[in-house]
C-alpha cells in the first residue's frame, strides 16, 4: 500500500494510458471486456487519487522524479539542477486531479450508451483514455515542457473526439477549429517555454521560480502563455471558438473538454503564483485578470440569453461561468505581496474562485450530460423544437432542475456556496465586481428557466410520443455528478476546509513549491 | 559558420514567425491555413535548435566524441519532441479538412462557417 501512494502520481498517469491501448486488441475480441476495462481503470484512478490526496493532506507536498533511484531524489548526484522529469502534486494539483477523475469516470460511463449507436466505439473509448491522461499530466507535472507534451495530448485527442462522429459536417468544423485554436496555443507555450530556457537553462517550475529575474524576455513569456492558456479556457475577446466547437461534440466529451479548459486555467494559475510568484507585478497582473474576467462573465451571459440550439446555450453559459473563477483568483493575485490585505479578504476570494471550479466541474457536465439526454431520442438540438418532454424523461428533468438550481446560485445549493464566497470578499476589494457578479447571476437563472420551459413543459407533443427515459448508464453518469453536487450542497463548510483551503494555500505559499524541488541543494 | 552572424538564425525564426502568423489570420483557405501553422511549428523549431548552438561546442554524441565542451542536448530532445507532435497534428487537420470538404464542397472558410450566433 505504502509503494502504492509513493508511485501513484506516475499510476495515475500510466494507468490510462496503459489502458487505452488494451481497448484495442480487448475491444476487437469482446464489447464487455472493453467496457469492463474503460469503467475498470477509471474507477481504480479514482481510488488511486483519493488515496493520494489523503497522503498530501498528511505529508504535504509530494514529489516523483522520473527514472531517478528513489522517487524523491529530484536533483541527480553531480548535478546543480534537477534534469530529470519530476512530477509535483501539491493540494491545488490533486484538488483539480479528484475534479478529473470524477468526472472522466462520469463521462465513460454515460458514453457506454450515449455512443452505442456509432461505428469505430472503441477507438473512442482509446481516444477518451488517452484525453484523461493527457488531463492528469498537465495538472501534475512540475515540469514546462512535460506540460506542453500533457497539453498537446489532451488537444489532440480532444479534438479528435470533438470530430468523433463524422456524418455531421458541424462537427468536422468545431473539431477543425478546437485543434487550430489549441495549436496556436500550444506553439505560443512552446515559444515561451524556448524564452525562459534560454536564460536560465531550466525546465523544471520549481527551479524556474527560485532563478527568475523577470526581466523583458521574461514579461513577453508571461504574456505569451497567458494569452495561449485564456484562449484554451475561451476568455472573452478568445472566446468565438469555444461554443462551436463544444455544442458539436458527444455530451459526455463536452463535460469532459470543461475539465480541460479548468486545467489550463490551473496552468495559468500555477504561472502566475507558482512560477513568477516572487517576481510578479501583482496588481497590475491581477486587475487585466479581473478585468478580462468580469467581460468573460458579462459577454458569455449576454450571448447565452439568445441561444435556441441547447448545447451553444450551455457553451456560452460555461464561457460566463469561467469569468466567476478569473474574478475570483484575480482579485487573490492583485493583493498577492499585502499579507494584511491578502489575510482579510484576498485567501478568501481566491478559495472562492476555486471552490467555483469544483461547482462547476459537477453542475456543468451534469448540464450538457442532460442536453444530451435530450438530443439523445429527439434527434434535435433546437430547444424551440422541444416541449412536454417532463412527461417521459423524469430523471432527466429532476437532474436538469438541480443542474439549473445550481448553476444560478440558488441557496442552498454548491453553487450559491462557492458565489456567497466570491461576492463577499470581492465586494471589499472593488464593489463592481460583486453587482457585476450578481447580475450575471440573474441572467443566468433567467435564461435556465426559459430554457427549461420550452424543452420540458408544456403538453407533450405528437412527435415525441415514442420518447422514453434514457437508458440507464447515462443516468448513472449524471447520477454521479448529481451526487457529488448534493455532497457539497449538504458539507460546504468540510469541503472548503479539507480541499479548498489547502489549494488556495498551495498557489499563495510558492516557498513550499520550490523547495519540494530545490531543497537538496545546501 | 565563421561568417554568419550568431543571431542569424534568431532572424529567420522569427521571420517564419511572422509569415506564418499573417497566413493564420488573413488566408480564407483552410489548406493555407494548416500551411500557416506548419510554418509557425518550424519556426518555434528553428528557435529552440537555435538556442542549443554553444560556438565552439561539440555534438553530445560520446561515441569517438573529440575533446572540449559538449552542449546540453536538451534543446534538440525539445525540438524532435515538437517535430514528432506537430506531424500528429497536422494530420489530424487534414483528415479533418478532407471530411469538411466532403460535406461542404469548399475549403473556403468564410462559406463553411455554418454556426453562427
């Protein structure tokens, strides 16, 4: 058990991608042995992250250093610096690994009927395990040029499975577009990664964070992975691709491409506090954030109000909701070098930004999983097609409600939880941002509830005579994430205080990061 | 090499940088478009084997390797890396493009846009 938590970051990353090359050869022989595989392995990584998140919480921050003797051996005999590929879980990484494999378990299990009409089910099935490890690396590497490895895994095969069903020429679009966008990105990271190696002939983030000078080459770096990692997230004004290229894929790959766009966010996180931590300008950093952030909440609502097709509206409902967790973390990184300021209301805005990633890594998925329930049986995305379906799909119908609930923040749901904890500290820092907030709230609630009418109210209608509920496996995913919405509903208090804080502390305390890395050195 | 600048090869990755990034933004035509991104990935390359370059370095190959300073081979592992992901998806787009032009009839991207809103 002990050699199990000591080498489980790197299982948590093979065991996926062990796995989805079994698919191949197991799928040819029997479908039941590939599925039993697929729901297998995501079950046992789920075990293997909690597993490791309770060890973090014990023991702190853990270390795994690639091909070294002992895995905590980050600094090679004769060496200064470490060279080898070192993995770094800290609170933040495993809070946003437990978000991951929760939902990619979700996910799989609501695809085992979702696709089971489509040919070519178990290069899906490949694909989507080859997405999860791309996932699980990028939040736990400790290593830049690993993280661009991990970025261009979940890229490809993300697109890959956006395009995934290939009859439908929207979804050869949206997939041409996610892969051009994450190229770009993906290039623009490398670029930056080129800037800092050539100054200080280092890779490793904890490494880079003790060396950095912040010097111009430095602050074009910063901006360049910025600029690439808030156009995978679909900031507002990079945000055009993101609902084209989301509406278009299987529901269960949406959720899942939701928890991609968390984990570049993460990165953008990790950079700012983590890798240029001591050197930032802070509040100017910070306040373009905020800024940014607040245009992302306001332009995605706006837009969502006028949306028919179910999926763009939820897209563009995702875009706006990312807004929520840049505001959040925003404001913790504008008061970042004031502890006074940073101990009053700056830990507590960014652990709000961060409980609203775990909010909306359940109620999102659960939404799209739910549209596409809908579009499941009624071969239709229009909601103005839709109406009375209530009558046949009531377990999708109480999981929408809940879903809906949710997302506009009504007590005493999680979603209301983690904005109380936004509105309440960003109010002392700028007042704006908390009545920007709310009104986003509102158009929300609004525009889930129109939604909600046309789709499930009404008299059922003469073509939808033949609907029934769905089937059971893609209730069972979106019972999952319904669970975990009532679990944080019914425990906000234990879940801030056993995963929320320790992350916001993970990314504020930056000394504990670099030396996990660097402190063999005397 | 004695006559070539040292930041020659800064210039002409930072040129394909350039050229690359106008394809991106101004060509309609989807085919030019993955060129575009094929000419950023070389560029990107072309930097980071650029860094590797120590004047007076030898190549990291121990075998029969001649006396004086070997250069840090992490920036050629960097750049086969890169090269080997960015065929992967370049690919990938092509498969993508052929099967937009299968249902659209046109690589035009302004007539394939269907979604809009």
């Amino acid at each position: 058990m002990a050699a199990l938590i000591t080498h489980s970051p790197i299982l948590i990353i093979a065991i996926p991608l062990a796995a989805a090359f079994l698919t191949i050869p197991i799928g040819m022989a029997s479908r039941k042995a590939r599925n039993a595989l697929v729901i297998g392995s995501l079950t046992f990584v789920v075990f293997l992250v909690f597993a490791l998140a309770r060890d973090i919480s014990i023991n702190g921050i853990h270390l795994y250093t690639l091909g070294a003797t002992s895995p905590d051996l980050t600094i090679p005999t004769g060496f200064m610096v470490p060279v080898r590929i070192i993995l770094e879980v800290d609170g933040m990484s495993i809070f946003m690994g437990i978000i991951w494999s929760i939902v990619s378990l979700a996910a799989a299990t609501y695809s085992l009927s979702h696709i089971s009409s489509e040919t070519g089910q178990t290069r899906f099935y490949t694909l989507l395990l080859l997405m999860v490890t791309g996932g699980f690396g990028m939040m736990f590497t400790g290593d830049l040029f690993n993280f661009f490895v991990f970025i261009e895994i979940a890229s490809i095969s993300g697109a890959a499975l956006i395009s995934f069903r290939t009859r439908f020429a929207d979804t050869q679009e949206g997939g041409f577009k996610y892969i051009v966008v994450s190229a770009i990105a993906s290039l623009m990271i490398l670029f930056a990664i080129g800037l800092l190696y050539a100054q200080y002939n280092l890779l490793n983030i904890g490494a880079l964070a003790q060396a950095i000078q912040y010097t111009t080459l430095d602050k074009i770096a910063l901006a360049l992975l910025l600029i690439a990692l808030a156009m995978k997230t679909g900031m507002v004004p990079l945000h055009l691709w993101f609902p084209d290229s989301y509406s278009v894929a299987p529901a269960s790959i949406t959720g899942m491409l939701v928890i991609t766009s968390h984990a570049c966010m993460y990165a953008a996180f990790r950079i700012c506090f983590t890798l240029y931590g001591g050197v930032i300008n802070a509040p100017v950093v910070g306040w373009i954030i905020i800024i940014f952030g607040l245009l992302t909440m306001f332009v995605g609502v706006t837009m969502a109000v006028f949306q028919k097709d179910v999926m763009r509206f939820m897209s563009y409902h995702a875009v706006s909701q990312l807004g929520y967790m840049w505001v959040g973390v925003g404001v913790g990184l504008a008061v970042l070098g004031n502890t006074e300021l940073l101990s009053t209301y700056g830990r507590d805005a960014m652990s709000g930004g961060i409980f609203h990633i775990l909010n909306h890594a359940m109620y999102k998925p659960l939404l799209f999983f739910t549209g596409g329930a809908l579009f499941h049986y009624t071969g239709t995305r229009d909601l103005t097609k839709m109406g009375g379906l209530a009558h046949k799909m009531k377990w999708t119908t109480i999981l929408y409600i809940i879903g809906t609930l949710s997302i506009s923040g009504i007590p005493p749901l999680n979603g209301f939880s983690s904005k109380i904890l936004i509105y309440e500290s960003v109010y002392q820092f700028h007042p704006i941002l908390t009545i920007t907030g709310i009104i986003v709230s509102i158009l929300t609630l609004a525009s889930f509830t129109k939604a909600f009418h046309s789709a499930f109210m009404g008299a059922e209608l003469p073509e939808y005579k033949e609907v029934k509920e769905v089937p059971k496996s893609m209730i069972i995913g979106m019972v999952i994430l319904a669970a975990g919405i009532v679990f944080v509903t019914l425990f906000p208090s234990l879940v801030v205080d056993w995963a929320i804080h320790p992350a916001a502390d993970a990314l504020i305390d930056q000394g504990a990061y670099i030396n996990a890395v660097t402190g063999a050195i005397p | 090499m004695e006559h070539i600048p040292l930041n020659f090869p800064f210039l002409a990755a930072a040129l394909l940088v350039g050229i690359a990034l106008y394809i991106i933004i101004f060509k309609k035509n989807l085919v030019k478009l993955i060129m575009g991104i094929a000419l950023l990935a070389s560029g990107v390359n072309l930097f980071l084997v650029a860094l590797g370059y120590r004047a007076g370095g030898i190549a990291p190959i121990y075998t029969d390797a001649p006396e004086g300073p070997m250069v840090m081979s992490v920036p050629q592992a960097l750049t086969l890396t890169s090269i080997v992901i960015n065929v992967a998806v370049l690919a990938l787009m092509l498969t993508m493009v052929i099967h937009i032009y299968r249902h659209t009839g046109s690589l035009d991207s302004e007539k394939s846009r269907k979604m809009k809103g």
